[in-house]
C-alpha cells in the first residue's frame, strides 16, 4: 500500500514536471505570429505571395520569380528558383494578373544571367532553405550575388535592407517598366531629387485600365553614381519620362555593408507619398519598423485565441493571417485617394478600402469581418458607397480606384445590407439604400434583361454565365427588399421580394436543377448537370442549384421535400467525376461534384441543418477542413480568393457559418478545436468550448448558450455579439435528436 501511495505521489511530481516543462515549450513559441505559415497558398492553385504588409496595407513588398503565367499571378511560384526582384504591389489569392508596380532589384558583378521570358531582365537563383518569412517580414538569400535581401512594410511604406558582399560594382536598380501577365506600362516617370532621394510614378493598365502608382525612395546611403536610362537608352540627365523608365544606384562595397531603401506609394501625388513615408516611417530604422509591423500583426491574430494541437494552430492562423490580406488600405494619410475615372477624392471615413473582391468575400469574409474587425466595417461600407458615388454604382470588384466588373452580382448590396442590420451607424442608411436600389436598377451586365424577363437568356457568348448571374441577382434583390422593408419602402420591398424569386424562373421541376434558358423561355437541350458550360460561372448545375439562401424551404419545396432534399444533397457529395470529364481549372477540391476549391459550393454542406440532418453537416465541415487546407506551399485547393478560401476555414473551425450571408443568422456545426476566445467590441467575448471534441469525438450531442440548451442548429449574430459562452458537448456518434 505505501509503495502504491510512493507511486501515486511520483506520478503526480512526474505530471507536475511534464506540464510545466510543456508549458515552457509553449513558452518558446508564445506568439501567435509564430504559428504562421506565409508560404501556405504559394505552390498549386492558391495564388498567394510571401512578402511583407501590414493588415489590410496599401503595400504588399513581395518577390517576382519575374515569369509570366497563370502559377504566378501573384508574382511567386514556390517551385520556382528565380527572382527578379521585389515589387511593391501585388493580389492575394485571384486569377488576375495585375500590379507589381516599382521592382527593386540589388545585383553585383557576379550577376550573368537574364530572363528571354522577363526581357532579359537579371535575376537571382534562390533557394527554400535560405528564405525565411513571417507576418511583416520576408528575407532571402540571393545566391547569384551573394546579397541577402530583406523586406518589411508599414501600411503605405516598403522597407528594404541589402546586405552586399565585398564588391566594387554592386547595384540597385529601380525598374518601372517591369510587367508580367496582364499588367502594361503606359507612362513612367523617375527624378532624381538628391543623393538619397529618389521620386516618380507608374502608370500601368491591365484589369484595371487605369493603375496609377506614385512613389518616393529614401536611401540610408547616397549611391556613388546612377544612371538612368529609357528602355535600352542611357539617359543623360537627372530624370526620365516613358514606359520603360529606371534608374540603377552604383555602390563600392570594400567590406560587407548594408543600404536601406524606404519606398512610400501613394494613388494621389509624388507629394501624398511624401507625407506617407514622413507619417509612416521618418526617423525609423528597418529593425524599428520591423518590430511595430510584427507587433501590429499580434494585436490583430490575438483577437482570437484558440487552444489545440500545434497542427491546428498553424493552419488557423495562417488561414487568419491571409483573410487580413484584403480589402486593402487606399487612401493616403491624409484621407486622399484616387476615385473612380481618376478623380482625386477625400474619404469619407477614416481610410478608404480597395480591393474588394466581392463575389469571394460577401459570403464569408464579410460576415466574419463584423466579428472580428468590427472597427474596420463602417470604412468597408463607407468606400463603397464613396465608389457609388463617383460611378453611379457600387462596386463589383474594383481594383486601383477603378471598377473591372469581373464576376457577377451585385454583392457590394449583401454586404451593405449585413452591416446596416447588424447595427454599423457609421454611413447613412438612405444613401446605402439608395446606392443598392441604383445597382440593381442599371442598365449593364444583362440588368436590363433580367429586370424584363426575370431571367437572363443563354446564349453562346463568352462568360454569358445565364443562370448564376439569374440566380446571384435574385440573391442581391432579396437583400435590397429586406433593406427596403426596414426603411418603410414598402412598393419597392414588394417589387423587390418578386425579383428575389426570380430563381424559379430557372428551377426546372422535372431535372430538379436550375438550367439555361431560350430567349423564348424553353429550357436549352441538350443538358447535362455535371457539365461545365457558359450557362454557369465557374461551376456547373450540380453546384448552383443550391444557391437559394434566400429561400430555402422554398427550394426544399420545390425539389420535393426533405426526404428528395436530402437524397439530392447526399448525391452531391457522392457523385465523383469519372476519369473522361473535362474539368476546368477552378474545379477543384473535389467531394463528389462538391468543390471546394471555388465559391459557389461554400455553403452546401450546411444546408443538412435546413432539413433535419445537421450530423451530416457536422461530418462534412470536418471532412472538408482535414482533406482541403495544409499547413505546406500547397495548402489550398484552389485560388484563396482575398480571403474567401480562409474565412470558410476560420469559421467552420469555430463552428459557425453564415449560410445567408446578409440574415444575422450562422449555422451551427462541430468546432475543429476545443476552445476559442473572440475578443469583442466594448471589453466583451465570445467563448466557444468543446472540451471533448477529437478526431473520434465529431458529432455535436448538445450545444448551450450561456448555459441554456439549443433547441435548434443556429445561433444570431446579436446573441454572440453580446458575449458569452457557446459550449458544446461531444460524442464519436451523432445525436439524430438535436435538430
């Protein structure tokens, strides 16, 4: 008996010593930021660069493996070897090949080799093993020069440090006319002001036609000489003006030495990038700025803390850190910004945003955005309605001030709609609706087909993309009625309730799938539901019937009932492509004719909640989140979308998703980890707990708020909103009662 008690004591003392020695551990690795992966999203199909920014920054300073192509549409293709340089913008996570404005590019006499595909501009050989990256900082070895390159970035400011080898001929070349994919040149312009200041801009077109980017570099050290030149002509002065504009600093390093380069960008005017880089980082070394930008990045990754494996952290806050990637900062310190047709405009609120990538982020995002960047949301809306203001219209996907109507919808509305009834006051509601109304009622993108017909028509034109655009319309419409009916607009909430049950006008009763229709309203044969054709976007009709979140007992109705509902859901998730399918490039993902890897298909495992069979959702959301995102270059299965691809993520691993993006409402599925704390607005929080969830433990037994049961699989936004606990019970087999 004395030696049972001996062990006992020792097994504690053991326990004791285990714990504290695991908690140093942790200790080790106590910030968040460590847990990042930057890489995630660089290799495959996720489109996402390494490089250093700040949340939502104007400045994305990243590496250009200076190759065009689709792999590298964000300048940066993991399998790559080369890098031509690092420029000051770039997209996260989109199939559109746009910016890289302002390449810098440090070089020696060691440097031989040229690009044929980058104009046989010089480039360095890299390797993985000498790059090193984290939130607000990228560095890397040039292997060519021997130079070691790092890169960080305040909101408007990228920051370089070079530190150079032993070398009377080292350079560092500032090149405006590099471009890749869809960006062009159409002007440049660099002056020379002193020996440590340099200024000028980049104008370029693209998906944006009309990019404008000016800049000023500050040095830490003056160059020995520079030359300028246009294209392949020197330039005899101190400035030059083209497409083809750059400038090269000339050093003699006798001894290693560093140079730091201070680059400040703005949309408005040489002077507006001035009073940036004076805002921003006047009187800052590298390590300073550094160290805020990394501080910034833990003050905003802290406002959810989680507990779980090492393996989950890593793969929630990489997919965090790049939800926080976009919209993006536009307006300069001084609330200046380029508008729309090239307008110089004041902000009307505290920051004008850019970048929004609507058709992505309206369905999770956003709704996302109004629980963990609250203070963000207003100046979300405000920008919009700002871009309403200069264009008639509020944006579909705008880019650099301007608007290149990629995609379809009008989702700037859900988004609006969403913050107004979610209690944002920071915009006025009249001019929201007003600039809601105006979208839906123009005369462009098929509008006035749809508004005529209750549907757009097929026909064989490029990206007609008939039913989805019929069908995210009538989405948007419902929105707009909801808007109107708050606002006691009662003939247009009646006109508008009618256009949101426009999906009808393509549901076909006897296919159970929503299909293309003739100008004369016949549904167009032949018609195969997994095919891909122009009739969808990006998808086919196995992915779009499902999207009626406005109504969707009135699609379970339509389809036949649950009992059909649930037979037609479970064969989503079963009927797999065969090896003779022609799958485009976005299909990806793949869980039967579910993918994943785009957005159309984000909401449909939740939808098992609507019909009574919410197990089914809770092993799908899990099934998704383990076989879909890696903590590896290769970890997303397709384009991440500024921030779609990771707010899916976050939130079906907190167990909450917004099926109706603008309804207050999230369904409810399995947590991913055992406990999540969400910092709120005004000192509150949102704790969600599932003490016993496990890779066996995936079923939902019982869910209490606030100690109270949950009758039912969703939970509002204005419950979590206030704070509390949202507590789960878990088991290895689902209970078929909660439901």
């Amino acid at each position: 008996m004395n030696n049972f008690k001996l062990i006992i004591v020792l097994s504690v003392f053991v326990g004791i010593f285990s714990s504290c020695n695991q908690q140093q551990n942790d200790n080790n690795k106590s910030r968040t930021i460590d847990y990042v992966n930057v890489f995630m999203g660089t290799d495959g199909p996720g489109n996402t660069y390494p490089g250093a920014t700040t949340p939502f920054g104007m400045v994305q300073l990243s590496p250009d493996n200076g190759l065009p192509g689709w792999d590298r549409i964000a300048g940066y293709f993991y399998p790559d070897s080369t890098i031509a340089g690092f420029s000051h913008t770039h997209l996260t996570g989109t199939g559109a090949g746009d910016l890289y404005d302002i390449l810098v590019m440090p070089y020696n006499s060691r440097f031989t080799e040229s690009l044929v595909d980058n104009t046989y501009r010089p480039y360095s050989k890299f390797d993985h093993s000498d790059e090193n990256a984290s939130p607000g900082y990228y560095s890397v070895l040039l292997k060519s020069s021997g130079i070691k390159a790092e890169l960080t970035a305040t909101d408007r400011v990228g920051v370089h440090r070079y530190t150079f080898p032993k070398d009377e001929d080292s350079r560092i070349a500032i090149d405006l006319g590099f471009a890749m994919n869809w960006d062009a040149v159409t002007d440049s312009y660099i002056r020379v002001v002193d020996k440590q200041t340099i200024e000028g801009y980049r104008f370029s077109k693209g998906w944006a036609r009309d990019q404008k980017v000016y800049f000023v570099v500050k040095l830490s050290k003056p160059a020995v000489r520079v030359s300028l030149s246009q294209g392949d002509k020197n330039v005899q002065s101190a400035s030059t003006q083209g497409i083809a504009s750059k400038i090269v600093l000339h050093y003699q390093f006798s001894e290693k030495d560093e140079v730091e380069l201070k680059v400040a960008l703005s949309s408005v005017s040489i002077n507006g990038a001035k009073k940036n880089l004076k805002a921003e980082a006047s009187g800052k070394n590298f390590n300073q700025i550094l160290t805020a930008t990394q501080n910034k990045w833990e003050k905003e990754l802290s406002k959810v803390k989680v507990s779980g494996t090492n393996h989950q952290k890593r793969i929630f806050y990489s997919n965090y850190y790049h939800l926080l990637l976009a919209p993006t900062i536009y307006s300069d310190v001084d609330g200046k910004y380029k508008g729309v047709g090239g307008q110089i405009t004041q902000s009307s609120g505290d920051i004008h945003y850019d970048t929004f990538s609507l058709w992505d982020t309206f369905r999770t995002a956003h709704p996302l955005f109004t629980i963990i960047e609250s203070e963000r949301v207003n100046d979300f809306v405000l920008s919009m309605l700002d871009h309403y203001k200069q264009s008639g219209r509020l944006p579909v996907w705008s880019l650099a001030g301007e608007e290149t109507n990629m995609m379809i919808g009008y989702h700037a509305v859900p988004v609006i709609v969403d913050a107004y009834f979610k209690g944002f006051k920071g915009f006025d509601p009249n001019l929201a609706y007003e600039a809601c109304k105006a979208s839906a009622m123009v005369d462009e993108r098929q509008i006035d087909e749809y508004k005529k017909k209750g549907y757009i028509a097929f026909n064989k034109g490029h990206e007609n993309w008939s039913v989805s655009k019929t069908l995210e319309y009538a989405y948007d419409d419902w929105c707009i009625a909801q808007f109107a009916k708050a606002l006691n607009k009662e003939a247009d909430y009646v006109y508008f309730s009618k256009r949101a049950e426009n999906w009808r006008n393509v549901y076909d009763t006897r296919s159970t799938f929503m299909r293309a229709k003739t100008i004369d309203g016949d549904f167009v044969k032949p018609f195969i539901a997994k095919e891909y054709t122009n009739d969808f976007c990006e998808s086919n009709a196995w992915q779009y019937v499902w999207f009626v979140p406005q109504n969707i007992n009135g699609l379970v109705d339509a389809i036949g009932g649950k009992e059909p509902f649930v037979c037609k859901l479970d064969s989503m998730f079963s009927f797999y492509p065969t090896k003779d399918d022609k799958l485009p490039i976005f299909s990806t993902g793949m869980i039967g004719q579910y993918a994943h890897g785009n957005e159309p298909s984000h909401h449909v495992a939740y939808l098992y909640n609507y019909v009574g069979e919410p197990w089914k959702t809770q092993a799908l959301t899990r099934r998704i989140i383990e076989s879909q995102y890696f903590d590896k270059p290769d970890g997303y299965c397709g384009n991440e979308d500024c921030g779609q691809m990771s707010a899916w993520l976050m939130m079906s691993a907190m167990g909450i998703y917004p099926v109706n993006p603008a309804d207050g409402n999230y369904a409810i599925t399995s947590p991913w980890m055992s406990h999540f704390e969400i910092t709120l607005p005004k000192g509150k929080k949102l704790v969600i707990d599932a003490p016993e969830v496990s890779d066996s433990n995936i079923y939902i037994q019982s869910v209490m708020w606030n100690g109270v049961l949950l009758t039912k699989p969703f939970i509002s936004h204005n419950k979590i909103m206030d704070g509390g606990v949202l507590h789960f019970e878990m088991g290895p087999e689902p209970n078929k009662e909660w439901k």
